[in-house]
C-alpha cells in the first residue's frame, strides 16, 4: 500500500478498490481512462478470439493457437504491470497519468509482440528446423524469454524468473558436473535449449500455457461474466441470510460465502478481500477483534481455491499432468473440501466461545426470499457439471454456461448484461488471465529443463536416499519424505503463486512421492493443498495481509505502507490513477482538489476518521490539536467524519506596534462576510475561536480588540 502524505482539518481517503491489487503480488496500474479503455477493448477482444476457438479451432493446430495467445497476451501484460520506474521525461504520458506505462515498456511490448508472431510467417519451417535453428530463430527464442522472465517478475516477483534462470544453467553446466553426481547430464549448448523452449512442447507453449489458453482464461470469462449479473452479491446475501441468530452466525455466514464465491474468482486473497469488505462491520459488531476475523476471512478464502466446481487454476494443469477429466479432479477435491470447512467450522465455534460474540443479525432478505428470486445463479454451475458428466468437455462446458448466464441475467434489471457491462465482463475476463500466462508460460522453462535433462528422476533419487539414509523402515520412508515435500511446497508457495508452485513442485518433488508408491493422483492432490495453504502462511500471507487492511488487524507499516510526499494536485492524480492508495491532506474544508477526487472516483473512495491519533498528538505538541467533523454535505458524504482540526493562524513580528495588530484584527472581523464568499472555512473565524492559539501567544493589540469586539 503506498500513502502519499501532503502537508498543507483533514482526513484520509482510502481507495476501497485497490484492496484487490493484493491478489496480485506485483500490482496492476491503474491506466489513464483513454488508454484503460483501449486495453478493455483489446482484452475483449481476446476473449471473443476465446470463446470462438472452442467451437472453431484453428486448423494449424493448438501450438499455433498458443503463440497467437501468447504474442496477444504478453504485450498486454508488459502494459498493465508496473516495472522498473523511469525518469519522467522518457513517459510521454506523465502530465496525463502518473501510472501510465513510459517509453520503454512500450518498446518491451512491440518487441514482446514481434518475436511472438514471428514463428507465425513460417510456422510449419520453424517446427521442423528444431534440430537446427537459425541465428534468427535463436535471436527471436532468447528475446521471448527475456520478456517472459520480465513479465513473470513484473506479475509474481523476482522467485519463478531467478528459478527459471538456475535451470537454464543448470542445462548448460550440467553436462560440466562429474559424471559420477545424480544430478550429470550430456549438456546442451544455448541453441538447443532455447529450441526446446520455442520449439518443442514442453515450453513456453507446453502444458501450463495450454491450459491457460485453454481452460483458465474461459473460467475467468465465466466467473466475470458471474459477477457482473449480481450473482456474486446474491451468493454473500445468501450467506448472511442462511445463518441469522446465534453467536456463531457471522463466522458460519463468512464461511459459506467463501465456498460460494469460490466459483465467482476461484481466487483466495481476491474472494477474502470481497468477503472482508462486506462482512467485517458484521464481524465486529459480533465482538470477533480484528486479528481473529482477519485470520477467519483469509482462511475461508482460500477455500475459493479449494472449492468445486471451480477451484483454482492448477486444478485444470492436474487434469492435463493425469490426464484425465477435469470432472475426475473436482471428485478428487470433494472430500478434502468438505474436511477443510468442517476445520474452519470448528475453529468459528471455539473463537465464538473465547471471544464472547454475539449474533449479529444484517439487515437482508430471508434466505428463502433470496433463494426464490435469485436461485438461477446456480444453474450456470449445474450446467458445468452436468455437462461434464456427459463427457462434453470442460472447455466447451463452461462457455455454454456463459451463454445460460447472460440470459439469465436478464431476470435482474439492475444487473443486466447489456453491451457496457458485458464488455467490461469480457474484458475483465482476460484481463485476470494475464497473470497466470505470464506465469504458466515461465513455468515451462522448468518442465522443459527438467525433461530435456532427465531432472525429475535424479531429484527423486536423491530425495527417497536421504529419507533411506535415516531409517529402512518403508513406512517411516515415507512419512519423512512427505513431510520433506510438504516443507519444499509451502516454503515455495511463500514466494511464487499457487500455480507456479504447483508446477514446479510437481515436475521435481511428485516423482519422489511416486517412487514410494504414492500414485501420480495422490501426489499432483496433495502438492497442490500445500501450495495453496502458502497464501496463509508466514511470513509472507498475502491474504491474510489482504484481510488485515480491512479489518485494521496488526500490519508492519516497514514492510506494508510506503509513504511519499507529494503536493495536493500530485496526490490527487496519483490517486485518480492507482498510484497511491491513501492521501492524507491537512487544509481547509472543503478543499478544491479533495472535491474535484471526491467527484471523479466517487463511491470508490471515502474519508476515514483519524482521531485515534489526537491524544497522542496532544500529549506531544499540546491541544493546538482538537477533534472536529468534516459535515457530510462539505464533500457529499453519507454521514459527518471525525477528524482532527487545527487553527489557522496569522503570524506577525514579536514587535509589530500594537496599535497595528489591533487594526489588523478589526478589519479580519468587519469583512468576515466577504471572506466567507471567498472560502466557507472563513465562517469559522470566531471570537471564541480567536483566543485559542497555542502554543503561539496572542499578540496583546489583537486582545485588545477582540476584547472590544466582545
């Protein structure tokens, strides 16, 4: 979170919409207007593109279709993710949006774009020249993966970029190692690895990119086109109205909603950031404090990850890793599921017991009322099922849930899926894919290293030894080695997404589990529940950190707020653009730029009282600080907001003549009204007032005429 502090009462407007730049660990910008909406544009175009592949493939086939993914994707995200800052003359865009990608990000995006349509002129040549690159083949193959490893660093951080890199040179050095060493291998010089990974199967347009372009951007089409008819809202209405009056109603109603939203985002930190904005009010007024309702809404969303029909995006690499049915998969997670809720549940009954709560009952529909009028929002989900159930694919599954859902959405006026909001759903739909391809595609440096050298295997080897070298009881083996891979995946996990986690675990620490007779299903399962609980898990718990914004649980301002120091027009823009998170401003009421932010965002942000900090204030520099209220109608808010004011003073010469200050002082008061038509704040120019100017000492001819003037 970045604050940008302006000195100049006031209060501190928070951007409620930039708590979901926590789903990412590289946050996305926030685009000037113009260029927003052309990106939207090009992002709904891709997903048509989508959506027309399922029922008209390509017939160059899927690797062809994947380098058309990638060359339209990868441009995009170079666009949307922050990367290096550069000096302000180099972006042309500066005076218009300080978030605005510069100069050198669009030339990282026209290069991203011309090595990834470049296969396309030749691509039957360029398959077949895999033996044998070009220079220009090579050139073009090098180019993509610098671009990759800058995407993936720009989406996920440095970790799966520096792991990709190891293993790049793990396939050029190993051939270097004693032959002797489990880990030796023949060697490969540069041309050959960078064919296999632009040229072959198992890289960047191997399995984790194929499924991305395949499975993942159609869920995430779905799941926007979901939210965008209202069936997210009904899901957490719902919820509250299912539990209403016991103690332990606001846990099991947060609980719920996490496993229904599930299939909204299929995302942790994003569906515990939606749950925790609605239902921590709930949460506190039932007595939960804030480190404890953090924790309970981080844990039930990751349970959105968990949660049939959509889990999370490596459910659909499982399917493709097994080969088997994405329907197989979801009965594989049904029973983890289930216990996982029923933990949460027994975790909400003994928190309601320590912490004394109460039930909270919203103010909502009857669950009944909700369900006769909104119970269409499940059908979308039954037909996936059901579809698949059938055999029909999961592709093909979900896009004719698409197509039911935005029918149905017709049903509720307000949430019709006219051309404005089907457009943004579509555009919304890519647009939260393009994380997970950067990553999928970078991932595949790792699978092609670890076929291409056989690493899987020598790994293994060396993991089961070390398990051997303590014991020869096969059970004990085999407990030591799960919990040596439960370790590796978790302290994985803490540092790359649930998906890069998954990928690289399963190509290097699943065929050990195997080796000790685990089937290839129970390993890829049990990998991927530990990846996923890495988003709870110290130190880094994104979404446990997500959730301690909302509900003002402890966080380390050193590691989770920067602060800047900006002028007021400076912070104003950075915050229309995304930039900054929070504007802390001290200046009259109401202020020019505070207005001019409060109407061009409007519900996207509030003011936030901040008179927490007046005693301590007090106690430092005096009661020159006092509590005061910004009036609702100052800046068109629902209700006055607490805040802490300070006068305005006019300064003068210790021995400016008496007679003069006197003077001075009347003419402030005789022309009173006429500084109120100026600014409104003038109105607060009182007598009582007047007097109350410490630490600073009223000068003695301004007492005598407000003594006067009294």
């Amino acid at each position: 979170m970045t604050v940008g502090i302006s000195t100049g009462g006031g209060a501190a407007t928070l951007s409620e919409s930039e708590l979901a730049e926590y789903e990412q660990e590289k946050p996305a910008r926030r685009l000037s207007p113009s260029l927003d909406r052309a990106i939207s544009a090009w992002c709904a175009v891709i997903s048509v593109g989508v959506l027309l592949q399922v029922f008209f493939p390509l017939s160059a086939g899927t690797q062809f279709y994947l380098v058309i993914f990638l060359a339209a994707v990868l441009p995009v995200t170079l666009l949307c993710y922050r990367g290096w800052r550069v000096p302000a003359f180099m972006n042309p865009f500066k005076a218009r949006a300080t978030d605005d990608p510069g100069i050198t990000d669009w030339v990282l995006a026209a290069l991203a774009l011309a090595v990834c349509v470049y296969p396309l002129f030749d691509f039957d040549g360029f398959l077949e020249r895999r033996q044998a690159p070009t220079g220009l083949d090579v050139l073009a193959g090098a180019l993509l993966l610098v671009l990759l490893l800058e995407a993936c660093r720009r989406t996920t951080g440095w970790v799966l970029p520096v792991v990709s890199l190891l293993f790049i040179a793990y396939a050029y050095y190993g051939g270097y190692l004693p032959y002797t060493w489990s880990l030796a291998h023949q060697g490969f010089n540069f041309d050959a690895i960078i064919a296999q990974f632009t040229m072959g199967t198992a890289g960047f347009y191997g399995t984790p990119l194929s499924v991305a372009a395949s499975y993942i951007v159609l869920f995430t089409i779905y799941g926007a086109v979901l939210d965008y008819s209202g069936a997210g809202k009904f899901f957490i209405d719902l919820s509250f109205a299912a539990f209403k009056r016991s103690r332990t109603a606001p846990g099991r109603t947060v609980t719920l909603a996490g496993f229904l939203l599930g299939s909204v985002s299929g995302s942790g930190t994003a569906t515990a950031v939606s749950l925790g904005t609605v239902s921590w009010p709930i949460l506190r007024r039932a007595g939960y404090p804030p480190e404890p309702a953090g924790g309970m809404l981080a844990a039930a969303g990751i349970g959105a990850i968990l949660s049939p029909p959509t889990l999370g995006a490596a459910a659909f690499i499982i399917a493709e890793f097994l080969q088997v049915s994405y329907l197989t998969v979801l009965g594989y997670a049904v029973i983890p599921t289930i216990l996982y809720y029923l933990g949460i549940l027994l975790a909400i009954e003994m928190d309601a017991r320590r912490h004394g709560t109460t039930a909270a009952e919203p103010s909502t529909q009857s669950a009944l009322k909700l369900l006769m009028r909104f119970s269409y929002h499940f059908l979308s989900l039954f037909v996936i099922i059901g579809f698949m159930a059938v055999d029909v694919p999961p592709f093909k599954a979900v896009v004719y849930a698409v197509i039911i859902q935005f029918g149905l959405s017709f049903l509720d006026r307000e949430h019709r899926l006219t051309a404005g909001p089907f457009f943004k759903a579509l555009a919304q739909g890519t647009r939260s894919v393009l994380p997970v391809a950067a990553t999928c595609a970078t991932a595949g440096v790792i699978v092609a290293v670890t076929t291409q050298t056989g690493l899987g295997l020598n790994l293994a080897e060396i993991i089961v030894d070390a398990a051997k070298g303590l014991t020869d009881n096969p059970t004990v083996v085999l407990i030591l080695t799960v919990v040596l891979a439960a370790f590796a995946v978790l302290v994985l996990g803490l540092a790359v997404p649930v998906t890069a986690s998954f990928i690289i675990a399963a190509v290097i620490i699943a065929p050990a589990l195997v080796q000790l007779g685990v089937t290839q299903a129970e390993a890829y399962m049990f990998i991927f529940y530990y990846a996923v609980l890495s988003e709870v898990s110290p130190p880094t718990a994104l979404a446990a950190v997500a959730t301690s914004a909302i509900t003002g649980g402890k966080v380390d301002p050193a590691r989770d707020v920067t602060a800047q120091r900006l002028g007021l027009p400076e912070s104003v823009d950075a915050m229309k653009s995304g930039s900054i998170d929070a504007l802390v401003w001290s200046g009259g009421i109401p202020t020019g730029g505070i207005t001019d932010l409060m109407t061009s965002l409007g519900r996207d942000v509030k003011l936030i009282p901040i008179t927490d900090l007046l005693q301590p204030l007090q106690t430092k520099y005096g009661t020159i600080y006092a509590q005061g209220n910004i009036a609702a109608a100052a800046y068109k808010q629902p209700a006055d907001v607490a805040t802490i004011i300070v006068p305005n003073v006019l300064l003068v010469r210790k021995n400016m003549p008496d007679e003069l200050a006197e003077k001075l002082t009347k003419v402030i008061y005789d022309n009173k009204d006429a500084l109120v038509q100026v600014n409104v704040a003038a109105k607060d120019i009182t007598l009582d007032n007047a007097a109350k100017t410490d630490p600073v000492p009223l000068h003695p001819g301004s007492q005598k005429a407000l003594d006067a003037l009294k």
